[in-house]
C-alpha cells in the first residue's frame, strides 16, 4: 500500500507545473476533436465551432454510460438541424476512424518495440502485432473509400431513406487535414498522461514511458466497454504494461484516475 504523505503542500507546488500543463491541454485536446467534427460537418451544412464544440462535450456526457461510447453519437446530434442527424452520425464515424487509425498506427510501432523489449504480456507478439496490422489496413480502406462503403448501407431498404445524402462531397484533402488533427490530438493526450505521472513523481525515462502510453492506448481502443467500467480496465492495462519498472501500482491507478476525471467529468 502506497503512503500518500508524500502529496504535501511543497511537493504539490514543486510539481504543480505537471498539474497545469494536464490541465491546460483538457480543453486544447476537445476543440481539436470539435475542429475535426465542424469540418466534416460543414461540408453537409454551415456549422459554427461554438455548435460542434457543444455537440462533442454533449456527446462525452452521453458516451460516459454506453458501452464504446456510442453514445457520443447520439449526444452529438442535439446542436444540429435534426434533418442532419444521419450527417452527424456520419461525420463522428469518419472522426472516430480517423482516431483509431493514427492510435493503430503509433501503437503497433510502439508495440513492436515493448514486445521486443520486454516478455510481460502473455501472449504471441507476431500475432497480436499481424492481427492489428490487418484492422490498420481495413480502417485506412474504410476511411479513403468511405463513401463506396456509404453505397453499400443505402442497399439496405430500411436505411435507405435515412441515408439519402452524398457522402462524395467530403472532399480528399478534409480527410487528410483530420487525419493531421488526430495525429495532434493523439500527441496532446500523451502529453497529459506523461505530465500526470510526472507529477506524481514517475520519473523514467520519456521515450520509454512514450513507448508504454502508446501500447496502452492500442489495448484499450480495442476494449468496447463503457468508460465507467473502463476506468478499471484502463487502470489494469496500465499496470499490466507499466509493470517492466518499479512503479507503484497505486501510483499507476491514481495517474489514470486523474487522467479519466480531468478529461472526461471534468
């Protein structure tokens, strides 16, 4: 059991910086995703940052209790015309894949390079590494050739008549600039879990607590939990993957705690 009098008063002002920085990049890290939204979005209908930044945090409020955040779809959908509702749905799925690609992308390099380095996780690297390689592929496919996809729903009559919009009108350089804003995006929630741990005193090295952040972000996109529940999951991820140091495992499960409470009740 961890003793938290180390937590006094001078320890907190010597690493408030690590506090402010976490703090700081909260909302940095939801208007990037609400920019990501609004540009999708505007090229159904004019949308105003103000109305996608609503959209986004109604839609964290109602992703809390459904299981892989769908949630947020729905959320999403209550500052739009409700005759854009099915664009709404739509322009979240492009931002979610577009999310999960550049999560894949780091976290199959940086899972190459755990694994390699370290024999903690009980399972066969080669395989683990191939089967997310494949989903990688699948999702740059799906996310490029979106609207061939889109063809596919409209043959199916009972959709028909709520997909009756031409996803063709997004155009190939909006697809890119999300891509970039989910690179960046990924890059500030990295920041804040570093500057948390730092904060609480974990001090390896960086690009060694990089490369576990990476791999513990790749495990838990694949878990379709609720976040409530994911809370525990992502605590447990975390401590399975930090376990090649010394941290403390309580001091692992207060960093992703804070992280969870800051970025998403927050």
């Amino acid at each position: 059991m961890i003793d938290f009098r180390f937590l006094t008063f001078d320890y907190f002002l010597d690493n408030l910086i690590w506090l402010l920085i976490l703090l700081f990049l909260m909302p940095i890290n939801w208007f990037l995703e609400s920019s990501k939204w609004h540009l999708v979005m505007n090229e159904f209908a004019p949308i105003t940052i103000k109305q996608s930044v609503l959209s986004i945090l109604s839609g964290v409020t109602f992703g809390l209790i459904t299981p892989a955040r769908v949630g947020e779809y729905f959320g999403r959908m209550l500052h739009v015309d409700k005759s854009k509702n099915t664009q709404s749905i739509y322009s979240s799925f492009l931002c979610s894949i577009s999310q999960n690609t550049i999560i894949l992308s780091v976290g199959i390099l940086f899972g190459i390079q755990y694994l390699n380095s370290n024999a903690i996780l009980e399972i066969r690297s080669d395989w683990m590494i191939a089967l997310n390689i494949l989903v990688l592929i699948v999702s740059l496919l799906v996310f490029f050739n979106h609207h061939k996809l889109f063809s596919v729903i409209r043959k199916v009559k009972l959709l028909r008549k709520y997909f009756n919009f031409n996803p063709s009108i997004i155009r190939h350089n909006i697809l890119i600039k999300i891509l970039g804003l989910s690179l960046v995006r990924y890059a500030v929630y990295t920041i804040q879990y570093v500057a948390i741990l730092f904060f609480l005193g974990i001090n390896e090295p960086f690009c060694s607590v990089i490369i576990c952040i990476g791999l513990i972000y790749l495990i838990q996109s694949t878990l379709p939990v609720p976040p409530i529940i994911g809370l525990i999951t992502r605590s447990e991820i975390a401590l399975l993957v930090f376990s090649v140091f010394t941290f403390n495992s309580w001091l692992i499960v207060l960093a992703t705690s804070v992280l969870w409470i800051i970025n998403l009740i927050l």
